[in-house]
C-alpha cells in the first residue's frame, strides 16, 4: 500500500486524477482519528491530508475562517479561543471513545464526520456553518462551491453535501467556516434524581421557556461519576445557560422558579459546568477503552427514552441522552450489537437513525454501519454518489 | 429583458396539449386543472413581473399521489414541469414555461400539527411563512426565518430558494431551520429527507434541496423548527456621517461579541425615499442610518444597548435614539420595512438587486456603486443587511422611457460582479431563478457549474424540472457524465509522491 502525503490542493487533484485514470480506490486520510467508524476501507493507495495544513483566512470582525483540510482541529479552535470565538457547532472529539488519543483530527474531517456537539441542538451541526469548499471529485475535477459571506443562495449548496460523506464524493482541500463570538460566560444547573420520563418532560419544558438554553441533557443513574463536574452518581438532567454575565444569572433564575418543583437544584458554575459539558460532548461514559458496541440514536426527543425502556426489555444497556433527549448514546453490555432490535425499535417510535460508532471490526463487517435507507432514498444517494466518483474510487465501502 | 433565451418549446409537446390536458383532469378531478388564456394569466409571472409567459396548463394538485403521479406521467412523456408555491420569487424562479405544466401547490396549505414538546411543526409546502408564526404565537413560539414577503411567501418555496429576512445573523437561514421534508422527484419517487430528529441520516440532501429552486423535487411536506419568542426586544437608530464609520461600528460590534436579533442599514438616499414616505423621524443629515435590535431576557437587551450605544458614540455617531417603548422600536423599523415602497414613490420603477460581499468592504462597493450611477445616469438606493453583509442596491429607472429598463439591468449586473469581485456572491436570499442565470459564470467556472448540474442529473436526468433557469447553458446529463482520463500523461508511481 502507498501513501500519498499531498501538501497542495494541486498535489490532491494530480493524485485523484491519476486515481480516476487507473481506477484504483484509494482511502482519504486525515489524522485517522474517526477511521474506526464505518466499514473498513478496502483500497490498496491512502491519500493521507494532514500535511495539507494552514489557516489561509480568518477574519473575525467577519465571523470567517478558511483553512486547508489537514489543518488539526485543535489548532484552529486555540486560534478561535485567543480571538473569544469559537465554532458554535461545538465538534465532539472521537478520540476517547475510540480509544485512541485527545485533541487529533482535522477541520476537513470534521465536515466529512458533520460533527456537532452539545449544541446542535440550538446552534447546529458542522453542515449548518460551513459556507464554502474548494474539492476535487473522485473524478479527478475540481471544483469550488459557496462562498466567504454567510447569506449565499448561488447555486447549489454543495458544501452542505459534503458533510456527512465521510469522503465518499470528493476529497475537500479547502473549507470556510462561519464563527461567531464564544460565550462571555456559563452556568449549568443540574435537577437531579429524575426518572428518563420525568427527565424528557423537564427538558422539554426548559428548551421550551424563554430562559435559552443552549444545552440538554439527561444523565441517568451512574453516568454522572464518569465525568468531570463532580455530579455523582445519582440522576442528573443538566441545562446550560451560556451568553453575557447578567444574563446568565437572570436566565438561571428562571429555570429555578420553572423547574423548583420538579425536585432538588443545583448550580455549576463556568468551570464546572465547562468540564461537564466537554465530556458530555466526547462521549466520556462510555470512552472505557473497550469495544462493547456504542450507538449514536437520533430521534424525536420525546420519543427517545420511550424506545430505551422498551430497548431495556430486551437487551442490557446503559443510556444516557443529549439534545434534550434526542440524541441517544447507547452502549450494549452483553457485546452484541443487536442492530435489528434498536433499528426496529427507532422505527417504532417515530424514526430517526441509529449510527453504529463503536463496535470491534469483526461485528462492524456484519452489520451496517450507517442507519440502512429506504429503496427510493438509497437509489437517489447512489445517483448522487456516481455523480461525484463514477468509478467508486473514494473511501470504497466506507459508507456501506 | 427580451435577451432572455428560454429553453426551445418541445413541438411535440405542444401538439398533445389538448390530450395532456385531459390526462391532467383524470389525475386531478374537480377544480384542479386550469387550462384557459384568462384563468392562466394570474400565473403568468412571479414577483419577477418583467418576465412573463402562459404555461402549457396549470395543475393545482391536492395530495401527494396526485403529485407523484403528475411527475411521473410528465416524465415518461418527456414534458417540462415548473414548481410554483405563491409565486413571490423575485428571480423567477417560478416564470413558466409555453410547453411545461405549472405545478401550483398552494392547494397543500394545512398546517399537519404542532409540537411543542419538540418544538417544530409539520406543515404543507402551501402553508405561508406566517401562517406557521400565527399557528403557534399564542403559545409564545415563532417561526425565525423572515423574509419581507412572509405574509404571502410559502414555506414549501421558502426551501426552495433557502429564504433569509432580516434574522438571519442570529437565526439561521431556511437551511437551518427545517428539519425534514417529504419531496416528489421527477420520476414519482416520494422521498423523505429528516424528520422532527436533527441530522438528516446519510448525504446531506436536504441541504441540497435547500435552495435548488425548484429543480431536483417537489417539496410536499415541512417540518420546521418553532423558537420560544425573545422576551423582549429594543432597537438603537444610529446615524453616522460617512458610510465607513457605520460599517465600522457593525464590525466593532461583532467584535464585542454582539449577535444582535437584526442589524440593517440604510444610505442617505434610501433615509430620504423612507423618511418622506413614513415620517419615521429618521435623521436626514446623516450618510449611513443603522438600525440594531436586541432581543432576549429585558437584563440581557439592557446590558447590550448600553455596550452599543458607547460603540456607537466611538465610531462617530450623531445621532443614536434608543427606543423606549415597543411604538418606538416598531417606528425605528417601520421606515426600514416601508424602503422598497418609497423609493417606488420617488421613481417609476425600480429594480432590486440582492448580493452578498464581506461586511468589510461595503464602503468600496458604495464608491464603485457611485461611479456606476454615474456612468449609467440612473439614481441607487442601499437598504443593507449588515450583519450578514447582504446589499438591496435599489436601482431607479422608469420603464417607460426607452431603453432605461436595459441600462437598469447592465447596471445591476455590473453591481453583481462587483460584489463577486471583492469576494461576495450573486445572491443572498433571492435566488439565481432566470434573472442571474447568465451571471453565473462570473461566480463559478465552467467546472464548478458542471459539477452542481451533474448533482441536477442525479434528480432529474432528463432536465424536465424547471429547466431554464440556474444554469446559463444545460448540458446533457451523458456529456456531463463523461470521464476525461489523465491517467496516461499523469505517469503516478506506485509509491509515495508528494
């Protein structure tokens, strides 16, 4: 197997050309930090970015940063931090839950992941602040699409394409993100002992007030001693309030009077509730080292812990859930990943989909990966695949 | 605008008109099919009124079978379809074809249900923007995406175009706030994309469809986001003697950390069109008027107006009125929102352009304007989303003199490629539709363009929906599909290169 190490977008696009002209697939890499999720790639050639680096632009008066695709994630979000901006789509870091290390990964790949965090509940994933991308398709063209300014309707918006492809429609060289100012401060109150139900209800009530809270989530019995915050371990379902000092405190107060009844309050203040909300993000609970299978469930959040219990019927789990219930982490005690049984289940209540992040390479062959699409959804995907890479030369497999 | 080339009606459909027609009736029974010269004319145009042409026939179906048996029958038949919702693009996107069936979906206008607990709403594409807002205020919830047309626009052709409004630093686009959809391809497939989860599973082609104009599928069905409304929210008027100090203290602005809820500027000779129309009070001494609001808890818009305020006050400001009641803040906005009007009063016609550029380098793009106004010798007024950097030039003309109406759209044109010169776009928020279609390759290369038709050609491989518009030139989806092979000159060695 050869790597080839580009370090220009010209080197990517003489590389991808002479890949389309044989035919050979090869794997796109980054730091290969997420290379455990999907299907293992079947390519003899990788394409390895992480020396195609550099923060080509970023103007923060304009809320716009534009790096090249190698460039470490950790580098540009210490560049935001010393600017007090951030990416509001907060990525969630792999490493710890896939057992390898804290702070790799690329810009590059955390569009083709789509990675969000915590907030994507109110301030959305990666494919809501990408504004443009410079790539090369796996047919050995480049191309640009979107812009530098964040209102732009010029044609298709095939940035947002690229998020979530894993790398499976072009190879991006080039990204331009939006940012936008990093809270002054935060505040985190915790109610504590729910059960799921009374956890979603809460939730709802707290997203649904005027309080703006940019965070939900609900950590059931145990979860809590597995992260930083000093929670404990009996229920906690946690709210952030993040934005100026004042209101903050006000904002807080008015969960206090909502959610006073529910049962007993407490209050983590910036650096707490920082620490809390970080390992809430990477998956922390279940970042064990191990290989026990762990889902990442999308679904309504009301209906979210509804399929845990009936899931809990069936199988040995631990849960714990973020997005105000809709993002469910799931990790099967007994080893099996039981795919059709938490497929089915999601169906059952409302849809949504089920991402088999973790599991040993031996079961992620067996099952798909990726939540399976119906007949007409999945044919259209393949037309928009062979549109980008008619040869399949890019990350083959990957996605199924 | 008589340069427009429009795709070459197919004779032979126009030949069958009276059996497709007839064939339309079966699919849709009763009031649903329009096929008289008086009847068709109210469809004639959209917002876009200089461009108009009858359709073929006008369908206005009910249910999504109906739909997916239209485009399937057009299909296996080769005939055109142009999507319409309320027809208040102002590009045309919605401008009709002589051979193609206007699909009108206004008939789609139920609201399918509210839930708070997940706080979105289920809607048919028919529904008008406001109409989710006024389902659900009563509650305290809104829908954030506002653009100016939101009493009329749909929310099915909200997606369509990826609608803005003057929230949308804060809030998002439509892109950002739609969660699912159901849509119809050409073929009749019926597809959903998302749902009342976040993250549509697999490519991310609800983003795609997501300001396609029309040209991959036909939205059925919307499930949007609703937001708690802001406790409160208060505005500043803020004058500045040059347009530079004002495009500073937005910037001055950002950097303190300040998203406010809206942040919009006007030039003096937009102040003076509004203020003559509205006797909002504006300051008629001033070059560039900026309009902040701040919403959120009473403590928060407190604390940030008096942070913009002395912002304001180290930029230069003459004048800086903060409201004091909720009256006042609607009369700061209500010449602002009347600016489109009154400067129709002061001119005969005008046309509205609509690009994008870095906030930056809006004093350039007004000097460049100045000159162009000059050269063309027709007068331009700037309305101007400012935290989002998206530019109103309002170019007056008077259609009734020969040849204005022309020297108005060279001029627009060359406003637009202005704006692409100093890193911005062709369109913010109001789409490519027919009007900047042969701009686009002043934005885009002939590679960049055939990479986004061949995405078309995975929905719609045969360009039966909404062709015409988008692209200047539509190439065969076999020609686009063609692979040039560099694999001879490109002698790659089996081992590492670079």
């Amino acid at each position: 197997m050869a790597v080839l190490s580009p370090s220009s977008p010209d080197d990517v696009l003489a590389a991808l050309q002479w890949a389309a002209g044989e035919g050979t697939p090869v794997e796109i890499l980054g730091h290969g930090s997420k290379r455990g999720i999907g299907w293992p790639v079947q390519a003899q050639h990788a394409l390895d970015l992480s020396g195609l680096t550099g923060i080509t632009l970023y103007e923060p008066a304009e809320l716009v940063l534009s790096a090249r695709a190698g460039t470490p994630l950790a580098d540009i979000e210490a560049l935001l931090a010393q600017n007090r901006q951030q990416f509001a789509f907060e990525p969630m870091d792999h490493g710890p839950l896939l057992g390898g290390s804290e702070g790799r990964g690329t810009i590059g790949g955390a569009l083709a992941a789509n990675l969000s965090g915590p907030r994507r509940l109110t301030a959305g994933a990666a494919r809501d602040h990408i504004l443009g991308v410079q790539a090369v398709s796996g047919r050995g063209e480049a191309f640009k699409a979107g812009g530098r300014v964040v209102k732009n309707v010029t044609g298709y918006d095939l940035s947002k394409l690229m998020a979530g492809s894993w790398g499976t429609l072009a190879v991006a060289t080039d990204v331009t993100f939006k940012v936008l100012p990093a809270a002054e401060t935060e505040t985190t109150l915790a109610l504590r002992g729910q059960l799921d139900e009374d956890a979603a209800a809460a939730m709802a009530l707290a997203m649904g007030s005027s309080a703006e809270v940019s965070a939900a989530a609900h950590l059931p019995e145990g979860i809590g001693r597995r992260l930083a915050g000093d929670l404990g371990g009996d229920p906690a379902t946690i709210l952030r309030v993040e934005g100026f000092g004042p209101s903050v405190a006000y904002r807080i107060e008015t969960l206090k009077t909502l959610l006073g009844a529910a049962g007993p309050l407490e209050e983590l203040p910036a650096g707490r509730s920082r620490a809390l909300w970080r390992d809430v993000r990477d998956c922390k609970p279940f970042a064990d080292g191990g290989e026990k299978p762990v889902w990442r469930i999308s679904m309504a959040p009301s209906q979210a812990h509804r399929m845990v219990m009936a899931l809990r019927m069936q199988a040995a789990v631990d849960a714990f859930y973020d997005w105000q219930g809709g993002l469910v982490w799931l990790r099967m005690e007994a080893g099996d990943a039981e795919a059709d049984i938490v497929r089915g289940l999601v169906r059952q209540f409302g849809g949504g989909h089920a991402t088999l992040v973790r599991a040993s390479a031996d079961i992620r062959a067996r099952l798909p990966v990726f939540e399976p699409q119906p007949p007409a959804l999945a044919a259209l995907a393949a037309r928009v695949k062979e549109q980008f890479d008619p040869k399949g030369i890019l990350n083959p497999g990957r996605m199924g | 605008m008589s340069s427009l080339a429009m795709p070459q009606p197919d004779g032979a459909t126009l030949s069958r008109r009276g059996e497709i027609v007839a064939d339309m009736r079966v699919i849709v029974p009763g009031e649903g099919v329009v096929d008289t010269v008086n009847e068709m004319r109210a469809f004639e145009s959209d917002g876009l009124t200089a461009y108009r042409q009858l359709p073929l026939v006008v369908v206005l179906p009910e249910t999504v079978r109906q739909v997916s048996r239209i485009l399937k029958y057009c299909s296996e038949r080769n005939i055109r379809v142009v999507p319409r919702g309320s027809g208040t693009s102002l590009s045309g996107g919605a401008l009709p074809l002589q051979d193609a069936v206007l699909l009108v979906m206004s008939r789609f206008n139920r609201i399918l249900e509210i839930d708070f607990p997940n706080r979105c709403v289920v809607a048919q594409p028919g529904v008008t923007n406001l109409g989710i807002t006024v389902a659900v205020q009563e509650d305290g919830f809104y829908y954030a995406p506002d653009p100016s047309s939101q009493i009329a626009c749909s929310i099915g052709g909200n997606v369509a175009e990826n609608s803005g409004g003057v929230h949308c630093l804060k809030y998002g686009l439509t892109a950002n706030n739609v969660l699912g959809i159901e849509m119809v391809l050409m073929n009749g497939d019926v597809v959903r994309l998302g749902g009342r989860h976040l993250d549509a599973d697999g490519y991310d082609l609800l983003g795609v469809m997501t300001g396609s104009e029309g040209l991959l599928g036909v939205v059925t069905e919307v499930t949007v986001r609703i937001l708690k409304k802001p406790e409160t929210a208060r505005a500043l008027l803020i004058g500045f003697p040059t347009s530079e100090q004002g495009g500073q203290c937005v910037a001055d602005i950002i950097g303190a950390g300040i998203i406010p809820g809206g942040m919009e500027m006007m030039d003096r000779p937009a102040i003076h069109a509004a203020e003559a129309f509205v006797h909002a009070g504006y300051p008629l001494d001033c070059e560039a008027l900026l309009i902040v609001e701040l919403d959120g808890p009473g403590v928060e818009v407190d604390h940030l107006i008096a942070a913009v305020e002395a912002i304001a006050l180290r930029n230069g400001s003459t004048t800086c009125r903060i409201s004091a009641s909720e009256q006042e803040r609607l009369a700061f906005w209500a010449g602002r929102k009347a600016a489109f009007p009154a400067v129709g009063r002061i001119s005969p016609d005008y046309y509205c352009m609509d690009g994008t550029i870095p906030r930056k380098e809006l004093p350039r793009v007004l000097a460049g304007m100045r000159d162009l106004s000059d050269r063309y010798g027709l007068r331009v007024a700037n309305v101007f989303h400012a935290g989002d950097g998206n530019l109103h030039p309002l170019i007056l003309y008077d259609a009734n003199k020969p040849g204005e109406l022309d020297r108005a759209e060279r001029f627009g044109a060359d406003i637009l490629r202005l704006c692409v010169q100093v890193g911005g776009v062709l369109t913010g928020e109001h789409g490519v539709g027919v009007e900047k279609r042969d701009l686009m390759p002043e934005m885009f290369s002939q590679a960049d363009l055939d990479q986004q038709m061949r995405v078309k050609c995975a929905f719609d491989p045969h360009h039966l929906l909404n062709p015409g518009k988008v692209f200047p030139q539509l190439r065969r989806c076999a020609e686009l599909g063609r692979m040039h092979v560099h694999g001879g000159q490109m002698a790659f060695p089996d081992i590492p290169r670079f």
